[in-house]
C-alpha cells in the first residue's frame, strides 16, 4: 500500500497588479498620488536628492484605509511607495540627460545608460520599501483603532 502525502508548493509566487475597482487598487492610487505633490516638492527643494519621507506618508495612508477593508497594507503600501516615487525620476534626466546634449564619446554614452538601467530599479524598489514599512505601519494603526469593524449581528 502506498502512502500519498499532498505536495505543497514552497516556491513563493509574484504577487500580481490589483485587478481594476478593487480596493486595493483604489487605495494604493490615493495614497501614491497624495505622495506626487510632496515627492515633486522635495526634489525640488533639495540639492541632494529625493526625500522618501512623503512616499512613506502616502503608503501609510493606503495601509491605513485598505485595513479597514480586510486587506493587507504592506504591499498596497509598496504599490502607493513605487507610484510616488515617480517625480523622483526628473533626478535621472538632471544628472544624465545633459549628456545627450553633448558631444561626447559613444562609450560613454553606453557607461551612462548601463549606469541609469542599474538604478532607475534600484530608485523605484527604495520608494517602494518606503511606501511598504508606511503601509505595514497603517494597517497596523487600523488594528489599533479597531478596523476591520466587525458587523453587527442582529438576533
């Protein structure tokens, strides 16, 4: 007699776009364009960089009101954080699309654009960690004060 024991898949699948109307969705939109303004703002304020503080404040503003729809707030949070990075982008052209105007060595040219495809990922995943720990935090915030609420029974 042989034994079957059911097979559980350990390979940890890619969680995919929100369909279109979903919560999810919804509120990962509200919370990456509340942070548009601010993250365009800071960057032009800024000599530096790119400030990731309003991408935070807008993934835990997503966090916040998908928890309160029984959702989880950390990966609407990274959603609203890559959305809200976007303005961010403009460092990209302030820093490397001077090149473009100038006559320069071609090989330079493909080091510059090795060097941009390198970190426009790396700039989108940091603005969506940033929104990820702020949506972790709302959802947790939601628990706090008691969302999801749970509905009234009626006897």
């Amino acid at each position: 007699m042989r034994c079957q024991v059911p097979v559980t898949s350990t390979v940890p699948s890619i969680r995919s776009i929100p369909p279109a109307g979903s919560p999810e969705r919804q509120y990962a939109l509200l919370g990456g364009l509340a942070a548009v303004p601010f993250t365009a703002t800071s960057y032009s304020q800024a000599d530096v960089g790119v400030s990731l503080w309003p991408v935070f404040w807008g993934g835990l503003l997503a966090g916040y009101l998908v928890k309160r729809r029984e959702g989880d707030g950390t990966p609407v949070g990274f959603d609203a954080g890559v959305l809200g990075v976007l303005p961010g982008l403009q460092w990209f052209y302030d820093e490397f699309g001077h090149v473009l105007g100038q006559p320069v060595d071609p090989g330079v040219v493909a080091e510059i654009a090795l060097l941009v495809a390198m970190l426009f990922p790396i700039f989108l995943a940091l603005g969506g960690l940033a929104g990820a720990v702020g949506g972790r935090l709302g959802g947790w915030l939601a628990e706090v004060n008691g969302h999801p609420e749970q509905p009234v029974e009626v006897s």
